[in-house]
C-alpha cells in the first residue's frame, strides 16, 4: 500500500514537471514573439487607449466615462493579469478619467502621469485621493520626457510646455509621440487648435509625422486644424466616439479635413474597439465589437 502510493506521488511530481516546464515553455515562446500592440478601446463618448510593448510593458492612456472601462480593457489583457505599469491622465474630463477609479480598484498601478492641470471636480479630486492613498508616484508630464517602454518602444511627451494648472482642461492637456520601428503615433488627447498651434511652432515636421493620429476630441471641428494633421500626415486616422453621440462628433468639417490628407479613418462607433499589432515594420489592423 505504502509503495503504491509512492509510486503515484512520483508520477504525480513527474507529471507535474512536465506541464510546468511545458508552461515556461510557452510563456518564454510568447514573451520573445509578442508583438507591440496599440488599441483603442470602444468605451463609448470618451477615450481610453491599452499600449503593450514588446516586453510587456502595458500602460494605459485615459479610461472613459465611469463604468465602461473594464469590459474593453479585459479583451485585450489576459484574463489573469491585474497590473499596469503606468496610466496616464490626459486631462481631468470625465469622459477620460471617468473610469480610472475602477481601474485602481482591480489593478495594481506602478505609476501616474498627468498635466497637473487643476481641476475641483469631484470625479479628479476623489481620484487624487485614490492615487495619494494608494501611494503611487504621481509624475507631472512635461515637453521633452520619454518614457521608456522596452523593446524599442517609447512615448515622447510634446506637451505641455510649461505650467498648464490654470488652462482650460483641453487646451492643457497631455499630447505624446508613440514610437515603436516605423510605427508611430500621435496621441493628442483633446487638444484644440491653440494647443496644436504651439505644438507646430515648437516641432519640425519630421518630429510630428506619424503613421497614425489618434484624432483630437473625438473629431471636434475645435481640433485637427489643416496644417497639423498635414504635419502629421497619416496614413490613418482613428476616432474615439460613442455612436449617435449629443455633440454631434465627429464633425463633418474634421472628416473634411481629414479626407484631404488622404487618411483612411476608423471609428469605434462602426469598427468597435480597434487593435493594432506591430512587429516594427509592418502594422496590422483587427477589431473587436
């Protein structure tokens, strides 16, 4: 009896080892094929943006209007993981920060980028808080920061500029190159035309041209003024957007303007969540409804 069961303990442990090593296996195979990935995520009228590197760095830009964010946000995570490097907080509108509470209640944080643009609302004070209590570096965005993503990956703040706590929430908020091979994108938050004015007159074209641009405030004829998405130049543009949306966006004078520079457009109110995968040199496009 005694022999027996050793007998089936050691089968057990053998059996054991292999499914263990065969799991490392397949973890080691995943980590060096993974590819950088950029969605954006159908969270409605709002913005919310998943960005993995290469070697698993994940960071999250804005997370919509409360209660819309973790349904999207675990499509494109693996189920079992509950950790994000980094979130950054665009601006404090509800419509991209809305969210974020429940995210720092399922998911542990390493870090916050933000503005520092003040803002009394209760939604930004609360989540303040939240980040405060929970003792995560709070990190002010500011023109010339690259934040290291691994793998060749990388994000490069272009603004703001100087001290935005007293501007108007869009006009201050963060706008950002992502970088990855010959994948980059422009990542402009809800930055209005004043806002890409200084943008222009501080950057070449080089630095701005990007092969996507992550359209300003939802397609708001108040962004996306001609001769910045000229400087851009995008073979796509993308567009965060609840469908039959109050606001009436987007505008049709930004898809107007849009057209002219020839980018192909998506939108989450037709494609849902849109997921694009890189290996550096070639880019492909899925969607997820």
């Amino acid at each position: 009896m005694f022999k027996n069961s050793k007998k089936y303990a050691l089968l057990f442990f053998t059996i054991f080892l292999l499914f263990f090593n065969i799991y490392l296996f397949a973890a080691d195979w995943q980590n060096s094929h993974r590819k950088f990935t950029f969605a954006m995520l159908d969270i409605g009228q709002g913005d919310a943006l998943f960005i993995e590197s290469p070697t698993g760095t994940q960071v999250l830009v804005d997370a919509g209007p409360p209660r819309k964010i973790l349904g999207p946000l675990s499509g494109v995570m693996p189920v079992f993981d509950r950790s994000l490097d980094a979130i950054i907080m665009t601006h404090p509108d509800q419509d991209h920060i809305g969210g974020f509470s429940e995210v720092l209640k399922n998911y542990e944080i390493g870090e916050v980028f933000e503005p520092g643009i003040s803002d009394f609302s209760k939604t930004y004070q609360n989540l303040e808080k939240e980040i405060k209590d929970k003792k995560i570096p709070d990190i002010l965005a500011r023109r010339g920061m690259r934040i290291d993503l691994g793998g060749g990956a990388r994000i490069d703040i272009l603004f703001p500029d100087r001290d935005v706590s007293a501007w108007e929430t869009n006009a201050g908020c963060i706008v950002a190159k992502l970088v990855y091979g010959n994948t980059s994108i422009m990542l402009t938050g809800d930055a209005p035309m004043k806002t890409e004015q200084i943008i222009l007159s501080e950057n070449s074209k080089a630095q701005l041209q990007s092969n996507i641009l992550k359209v300003g405030h939802h397609g708001s004829r108040g962004s996306s003024s001609l001769a910045f998405v000229q400087a851009v130049s995008p073979r796509y543009a993308l567009i965060s957007v609840g469908k039959d949306n109050k606001y009436g966006h987007p505008h049709q004078e930004t898809l107007d303007t849009l057209s002219k520079t020839g980018a192909q457009i998506f939108r989450t109110d037709q494609l849902g969540t849109i997921v694009l995968k890189s290996d550096g040199q070639n880019t492909n496009f899925s969607f997820l409804k």
